[in-house]
C-alpha cells in the first residue's frame, strides 16, 4: 500500500503528530489518536517523510503566498499548476488544497511546522533542497520578491539549516531556466542561453570541462527521481524532480556542444 493509502486509512496522528499530523489528519478528517497505530507506519519509514513532505510543502506554500497581505492571482495560478503538474488523485490535490489554505491562516505556526519537518527529514539534504525549490517558485509568482517573503525565506534557512549561499544559488537557476525556456527556440542557441546554462549548472563559463561535468553529475545525482523517493519525496511530486533532471541534461548538452564548436 502506498503512503497515501496508508495515510487515508486513518492514525495520521500517531504517524505524525505534531503541527504536521494535526494539520493533515483535519485535512482528512481524521481523529488524532496517539494511542494506537492504526496506519503500519515505522517511525522512520520513507512513507511517514513522504507524509511530512506533502504536508509541510503545501502549508509553507500557502503561507509565503499570504506574506505580503494578499495571495494574488498569479500565485493561486502557480500552486494550481503545480498541483496539476503532479499525479495526485482527486482527493491528494483536494488535500493539497487544503494545506495550502490553511497555512494562509493567521495562526499557521511556521517556526514549529519547520522544526517539525526537520527532524522528520533528518539529514537528507536533497529532500529539504527540493523543498526549497517549490517555495522559490511560490515566492517569485508574481515576478519579484516582496521583503516580507524575503523575511520568511530567511526564517526557513535559518530553521532547516539551509546556507543562505546555497539559497541564492538556487534563486539563480530558477532565473536561468526561466530565460532559457522562454527565449530558446530551435534556432542556434544565443550567448544568452549559453551562459543561462552555466548558471543552471551553477558553475561560471570560465570552468574547466572536468568541472563542469563535476556540476552536471553532483546536480543529476541530487536530482535522481529514485532517489528522491528513497529520501522521502511522494511518488506523485517526482514530476518536478525529473523536469529538473531534464532541464540539467539539456544545460550541459548545450555547454558541451557550445565548446565542441
């Protein structure tokens, strides 16, 4: 049985507990019984990650879309199409949904629903870097950073323990991939794309081929789909983990032919 099959079957709390548990066993209308354990769940089993991933993910989205005072269009637009971009089933989506609306409430405690999804991820860095990359795309919906979200970002860093360094880098891919995939065509690649590349790779155009592949390799790796499930990641996310993959391989195959020519 999958996690959200486990998780439909009722003990989401003794799963969880928590902020997380409480706000997902609400969002599925479930008793919070810590007594028993009614779901199967190991205590550091990859389905309880993946629980604490889908319910921290959605939750933190909707609150940094609520940051400045108002969630706009654009940013409902992007949660959406992120939602439509997974394969959840009608009731994940409706759950997504949710969470999203519940970490717009007043009284959404971020502090104690980022500790909580720490300790569940533990040491698994990709995991909480994947996580960082949706909330980036929730932040930069409207097109600019407002300094509230930026506040809230840093409040992420500083509670998963995420460098601020490797945050903005981060930032500078997703402005790159954003470049790349509106102005590439099957035209010849222009300067523009070529150096958008390099920042997807997080490497600068002066890097040696050795190191570039260095970047392209530990990137893909980071990115692996099978991976990523292994560390956590829900099965119906690992859309965004292999467009990720596939926007890294095409960066390094544009370097690559760029300095073959």
């Amino acid at each position: 049985m999958s996690w959200w099959g486990k998780i439909a079957g009722g003990g989401i709390g003794f799963m969880l507990g928590g902020p997380l548990g409480g706000m997902l066993g609400a969002v599925l209308g479930h008793q919070v019984d810590k007594a028993k354990n009614k779901s199967g769940f190991d205590p550091n089993s990859q389905e309880r990650a993946q629980a604490a991933f889908f319910t921290a993910t959605f939750s933190v989205m909707g609150h940094i879309a609520k940051a400045d005072g108002q969630v706009t269009q654009q940013e409902i637009q992007v949660a959406e199409s992120i939602f439509d971009h997974m394969n959840f089933q009608p009731e994940q989506r409706k759950a997504a949904i949710e969470l999203f609306n519940k970490g717009k409430q007043d009284d959404f405690d971020l502090q104690e629903v980022l500790s909580q999804f720490k300790q569940e991820c533990g040491r698994k860095i990709t995991l909480i870097q994947m996580f960082m990359q949706i909330q980036l795309q929730a932040v930069y919906a409207d097109g600019d950073k407002h300094p509230q979200e930026e506040r809230i970002l840093k409040e992420i860093c500083d509670v998963l323990g995420y460098p601020a360094a490797m945050l903005s880098q981060l930032e500078a891919m997703l402005f790159s991939q954003r470049q790349y995939q509106s102005g590439h065509n099957n035209q010849s690649p222009t300067q523009s794309d070529i150096a958008n590349a390099y920042s997807i790779l997080g490497v600068e155009a002066s890097a040696s081929d050795a190191d570039v592949k260095k970047a392209y390799r530990r990137l893909m790796s980071q990115h692996h789909p099978d991976k990523l499930i292994s560390k956590g990641l829900p099965e119906e996310m690992i859309k965004i983990a292999t467009d990720k993959s596939q926007q890294i391989q095409k960066a390094y195959e544009l370097i690559s032919k760029s300095r073959n020519n």
